[in-house]
C-alpha cells in the first residue's frame, strides 16, 4: 500500500477502534515474530545506592534482559534508604517503560528475593581514598552471608546472581556458601568493569573502534592484583602486540592503569565508579544471557580447577556464552609473564578467603 493509500484508508478510523479494528494491520514485524514472554522477577540490592541509580532504569528498559523479556523488579535497601528508594521508584513509574511489570521496594531480604530469577548484588559499603577493596573483607562479607541465605530459601532454583558489591569475588564465594541450593556456576562476580576498561584502553591507543579488539582477558581478582592479559589478544585480526608496537605501554602502563582505574576514579570523582559499573553489570548479565557469539568476555565464577587456579575461590578467566551457559576459553598456552600474574592474584584470593574462615564452617 502506497502512503497516499495508507493515509486515506487510516483517516477513515478513528478513536480507539482503528487500532481494535485493524489490530493485525498495524502490529510490527517483531510483535508477529516474538511471542509476549512472562515477565521474570530481578532483585537488585542496594537499590537507592549510585550505582542502583545508574543500574535500575537500564534494566527496567530491556537493555539488559532483551526487548522482548518484561521485568518485575525487586528492590532492597537499608532502613536508612527507603526513603530514598521511594524518589528511584517514582521516576522509574515515570518513565512508564513498556517493560516494566510492577515494583517491589522492601527492607525484607525475604521480601526481595522471593521467586528472583536474576539478582544483581550491588548492595555493600564501598572503598574511600585510601582504602583498598579487601579492607570491605569483613564488614561486607556479612551482608553477603544474609543474601545467600534468603536466596537459599526464597529464589527460584534457577537464579542468576552478579554480585557487584566489594571485594566482589570473596562476597560470591560467601553467597554461594550460605545457599547451597543453588548451583555455584550461577553465582558469579563482576570483572566486567575491568574487562570493558581494558578494551578502552587498548582501543584508544591503537586509535581503533573497541569492537577491533578482541580475545582481551581480566584474570583473577577484582582488585590491584587482576592480571589484565593482551598475550592473545588481536586487534582487526592482528595480534595486538604488533599493531601496539609498544612493550613498556603493555607492561607497565596498561596493565597498572587497568588495575588501579577504580582508586584513580574514586581520586577525581570523591565517590567509587556507579555509571560505568551499572553498564557492566547490565553487559555482565546480558552476555550471560542473550550469548556472545564467540566473543570473549572476563567474569569471576567458582574455579573448577582450569589454569591450576584452586577449586573453590571466585577467580575471573575469558570465557564465551551461549544460550544462558558458559565456558571458559580452553588451552590458552599462558608464557612465564602471564603465569606469574596469574599466580599473584590467585594468592590474594586464597588469603581473602582465609581471612573470612571462621564464616566458612
Ligand atoms: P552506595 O553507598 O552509593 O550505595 C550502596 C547502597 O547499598 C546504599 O544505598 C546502602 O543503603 C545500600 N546497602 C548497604 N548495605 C545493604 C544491605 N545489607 N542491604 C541492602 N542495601 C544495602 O555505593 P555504590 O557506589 O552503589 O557501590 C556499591 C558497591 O559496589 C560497593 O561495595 C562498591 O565498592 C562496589 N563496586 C563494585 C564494582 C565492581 O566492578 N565490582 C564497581 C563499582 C563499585
Ligand atoms: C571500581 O573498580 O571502580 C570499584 O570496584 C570501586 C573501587 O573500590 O575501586
């Protein structure tokens, strides 16, 4: 039908009963291909926090779960938050995201986590200057110990957890251990963050799109001591080392400025990364689930042994997705370099997770 055509035909209807009338004429191609899916239920903790603030709006909007997948959102804060978590929720009304299916806003951990499919875990104390994220170990390992219980207890079978909240990977390893219900593969801790500004990083100094750069890898520890790894990367199918052509920019620029870019940020800003950590979050979840299509991406899960890492702690390896799975990248030949930072950051994690022992019986 021409436009001239379309046009007389629609001003013949009006009111309500054009779209009643002609329902199947003017739904679009994706509404005819995509069948309405149940909404799922994501809790997000923290929720009235910085980063809560940059997270729940993209979330709400589909940018994290897909265009087709409506959300109930589950939102827990402190006492001391509610009120604020009331303003959050009235602008997330407020933008009436055709996604959104309805909001819980509670200081009840059972409340929050009742039926949860997702939860991203974002709720804790963060760092000042001056502090390093392991110095967060005990008061926030706490928080993390009340979270898996009531995810133990209350959430579905089949939840997916990102914790967010530092030291990000201990906290998943205490999750995990107070809900033994839940397979540990499901949860697993944000390197994201760290993944993302290595990519810009190394996409600024080849002068490339971040999309050139692939087979970039954060292992280990959201800390100072992840291993930022470029000994497989390739940047427009090249390794990177020869488009770089800059050996002391990759051992000591790069991989400092990647590992110390949370201080740096926490320096100029007065407050810890919220916007670029909520938009890892949401690429976290979002390449878990939706897939990568072969591409690399870092995140920290249960080790299962591979690379000689000690089963058990939440160490971050390069993996690729699919359908909602994932697998560590296999057989990466690792030179002395890598193995040695490998190793480093390893330790750190088996001394967290001595530090925290007495939660762990
Ligand atoms: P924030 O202080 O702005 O917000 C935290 C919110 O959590 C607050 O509103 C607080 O009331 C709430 N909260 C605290 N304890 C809670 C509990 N037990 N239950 C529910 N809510 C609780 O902090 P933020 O900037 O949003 O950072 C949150 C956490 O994320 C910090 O630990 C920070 O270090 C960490 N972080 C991690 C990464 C990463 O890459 N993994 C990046 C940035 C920040
Ligand atoms: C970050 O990496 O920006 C966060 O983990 C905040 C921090 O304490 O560095």
């Amino acid at each position: 039908m021409r436009s001239s055509q379309l046009k007389s035909f629609a001003s013949k209807l009006h009111g309500s009963s054009l779209l009643a009338r002609n329902k199947r004429f003017f739904a679009s191609s994706a509404d005819k291909i995509q069948r309405p899916k149940e909404p799922v239920r994501v809790t997000v903790t923290g929720a009235a926090g910085q980063i809560g603030y940059a997270l729940l709006f993209r979330i709400a909007s589909g940018q994290m779960l897909g265009p087709n997948q409506p959300v109930i959102l589950q939102l827990l804060e402190l006492p001391s938050g509610a009120k604020q978590l009331e303003g959050v929720v009235m602008e997330l009304k407020d933008c009436a995201f055709p996604l959104l299916r309805g909001v819980v806003q509670t200081d009840s951990v059972q409340k929050a986590f009742e039926g949860a499919d997702y939860a991203c875990l974002v709720g804790a104390k963060p760092r000042s200057k001056g502090m390093e994220r392991k110095d967060l170990l005990k008061e926030n390992a706490k928080v993390f110990a009340e979270q898996g219980k009531a995810i133990n207890s209350y959430a579905n079978r089949n939840i997916r957890v990102v914790v967010v909240g530092n030291p990000a990977n201990t906290n998943a390893m205490i999750t995990s251990h107070y809900a033994p219900k839940i397979p540990p593969k499901f949860i697993t801790a944000m390197t994201r963050l760290d993944h993302n500004r290595g990519l810009a990083q190394l996409a600024e100094k080849a002068n490339c799109k971040v999309t050139d750069v692939e087979r970039f890898a954060i292992w280990g520890n959201h800390s100072a001591t992840q291993y930022p790894d470029i000994s497989h990367c390739m940047i427009n199918g090249k390794v990177a080392k020869d488009v770089i052509k800059d050996e002391a920019w990759i051992k000591d620029t790069f991989i400092k400025t990647v590992q110390q870019r949370g201080a740096a940020i926490i320096n100029a800003r007065g407050a810890s990364s919220a916007a670029s950590a909520a938009s890892s979050c949401v690429d976290h979840m979002h390449d878990w689930m939706l897939g990568t299509s072969g591409k690399w991406i870092s995140m920290a899960v249960c080790s299962d042994g591979s690379y000689g890492m000690d089963k058990g702690i939440w160490y971050s390896f390069p993996f690729v997705t699919r359908n909602g799975d994932y697998m560590i990248v296999p057989n990466l030949p690792c030179d002395d370099f890598s193995k040695e930072k490998m190793d480093l950051t390893r330790k750190e994690l088996l001394e967290e997770r001595e530090a925290l022992e007495s939660l762990l019986k």
